[in-house]
C-alpha cells in the first residue's frame, strides 16, 4: 500500500517544528530546571535582620521575576527570528517548495522541483504526530514537517500516521534490525 501526500512547508511550519526539537533537548530541559528554580528561589521573600519582610526585597524578588521572564522571552524571540531569517535565503529552494511525500513499506519517497530523495524505514529515526503536524524524522533534529490541513480530512491524516508507524515499527523492531 503507498499512501502520497503533496503539501508546501511555510516559515512557520519550520519554526514549529525547531520549537518542537528545543523542547525535546535535555539540555533544554536541565536550563529550564535551574531558570525556574533560581526564579522561585529568587522570588521567595525573604527575611531581614528583625524578622519582617522589607518592602524592597519584595520589590528585588519581582524583579529578579520579571527579568527572567524577559530573558525567557528574548531567547524565544531570537530563536524564532534565527530559524525565520535561515529559510528566507533563495538558496532553500527545496525546503519552501511544494513537496510530494509517499510512504511504502520499501520506505519513503520525496521530491521537490529541484530534488528527490528516498529512506528505507531502517534509516528513519522515529515518526510522531502532534495536534498539527507529522514529523517522520530522518535524523534526530530534521524531518519531514507535514502539516494536518494538507490532508483531505483528519482520518486521512490519522490512517497516512498510522501506516507511516506501523511500517516505521516493522522495519525497527528488534528482530528486524539483527
């Protein structure tokens, strides 16, 4: 059975999809866990010499707050606008292009206008979907971005996903990769 979908990547596919990977980094994970737990140490009143809270300690810990929030967002941002300006070259013909994507159990199949490329199930490191796209992954920070709205309907995404797993599944089970 093959199943063959045509679809066009945008700017903001590709950003979502590099927000996807950042997330999944533990690397990520280890930052966001000392940011948030300085934030909370930071934002935890504390006391003076007499006992009480001062009212600039309070004012310092909100804005210790307030700071990494800002930071966090700048981080955000600039990643957005890094990915944003790395695809508005020319020379990404082929990645802001109309794709023709099929999945067989001899693998997967892309084209573009100006490239073709073919993967055996064997060497695609994993295949997930979220609320908006499947990603068939063919190393471990680049896929295929396919967006949802290039399918007909939703069950014509889920059954594409669904076979695009199970093939995926077959080719690296355990007996299937000694």
């Amino acid at each position: 059975m093959v199943h063959e979908i045509i679809y066009r990547n945008s700017k903001w596919h590709l950003v979502a999809f590099t927000m996807h990977c950042v997330l999944r980094r533990w690397t990520f994970r280890i930052f966001l866990f000392v940011l948030l737990g300085w934030v909370f140490w930071a934002s935890f009143p504390s006391r003076d010499a007499n006992g009480s809270m001062n009212p600039s300690m309070i004012a310092g810990a909100i804005a210790a707050a307030l700071m990494t929030a800002a930071f966090a967002i700048a981080m955000w941002a600039c990643s957005i606008a890094a990915v944003w300006y790395m695809y508005s070259s020319t020379n990404n013909a082929s990645v802001l292009a109309d794709h023709r994507l099929s999945i067989s159990s001899e693998g997967i199949s892309a084209e573009t206008a100006v490239s073709r490329q073919q993967h055996s199930w064997e060497g695609i490191p994993g295949v997930e979907q979220t609320a908006r796209y499947i990603f068939i992954f063919t190393q471990e920070y680049a896929a295929y971005v396919i967006p949802l709205t290039a399918f007909s309907s939703p069950a014509s995404a889920n059954a594409f996903f669904a076979d695009a797993e199970r093939l995926w599944s077959a080719a690296n089970a355990p007996s299937a990769v000694e």
